[in-house]
C-alpha cells in the first residue's frame, strides 16, 4: 500500500512540473531553443551552415532572442519557421529567418542585415543583405522573405 502511494504521489509531482514548464514557455517550441528539441535538428541545422564562412556565434548555435515557430506550407510540405536575433535591441539590423522540415531532415535560413544609420526615409527591405543558409530553392527563399515581412519592426 505504502508503494502505491509513493508511486502515485512521484506520478502527481511529475504532471505538476511538466505543466509548470509548459506554462513557462507556452507550450511552443521558440527558434533559439529548437536545437535542443531534439537531436534531428541540430544535425539540419549543421548541414545547413557547414560551409558557409564567418557566421555569428548566435546564428551557428540559434541563440539569443527568438519568437515560437510557425508551421508553414511551402510546396505542399509544412515546415516550422521563425524569427530570431541576437538581442532584441539588434533586431532592427540583424535578423535571422529558420525554417526545418517537418520530418526534421532539413533546415533552411536567411540572415538579414540592414545598415545600422539608415537614412531616414528608406526602407530596411531595399537596403538589406542577405545570406542564404541551407540552400533554398526559390519557393522556400519567397517563403522565408514572406516569413520576414511578416516579423515586427521589418518594412
């Protein structure tokens, strides 16, 4: 009788602190902590940046400030896509785009930099660099611009 109890009292304790976490972090995967999700996306992701050169740390590890992640249909396979930066404050001249296959196999990016004394005026879309990870097609580079146009602070 006493193992019963233990073991219902363990079981009690575990259900509490899992729906405390949930509701920590709203029940949503966010960008920079999809790596730690599960092991399938940070492999994609390593692939996606193997050979690309002189990338930010945060960019290479998906850390900083990220929003949760959407699922998103591009050519009839879903994907989940967000935004992340590496400071809030930095968003208005870095961003990054990610989106991974839903079955995990791959992940796609695009780093977006705008100058930091933007005349007044002009627009961060006409005056911003990007940086294709991953290898995207064309469908998931509009895809990943559309993601983009989507995210607060960006016109």
């Amino acid at each position: 009788m006493k193992s019963m109890t233990l073991k219902a009292l363990a079981a009690a304790v575990l259900i509490s602190a899992s729906a405390l976490s949930m509701a920590a972090n709203d029940g949503e995967v966010r960008s920079n902590e999809i790596l730690n999700s599960a092991p399938e996306y940070r492999e994609a992701w390593q692939d996606a940046i193997a050979k690309q050169e002189r990338l930010p740390e945060w960019v290479m590890n998906l850390s900083g400030a990220g929003q949760p992640l959407q699922t998103v249909e591009e050519d009839g396979e879903q994907y989940l896509v967000g935004p992340l930066c590496e400071t809030e404050e930095k968003c208005k001249t870095s961003r990054l785009i990610v989106a991974f296959s839903w079955d995990k196999d791959d992940a796609y990016g695009v780093l977006v930099d705008v100058p930091a004394a933007l005349p007044e005026g002009k627009t961060h879309s006409s005056h911003a660099t990007y940086k294709w990870l991953g290898k995207p097609d064309e469908g998931m580079q509009a895809m990943l611009k559309e993601q983009l146009s989507k995210t607060q602070g960006w016109y």
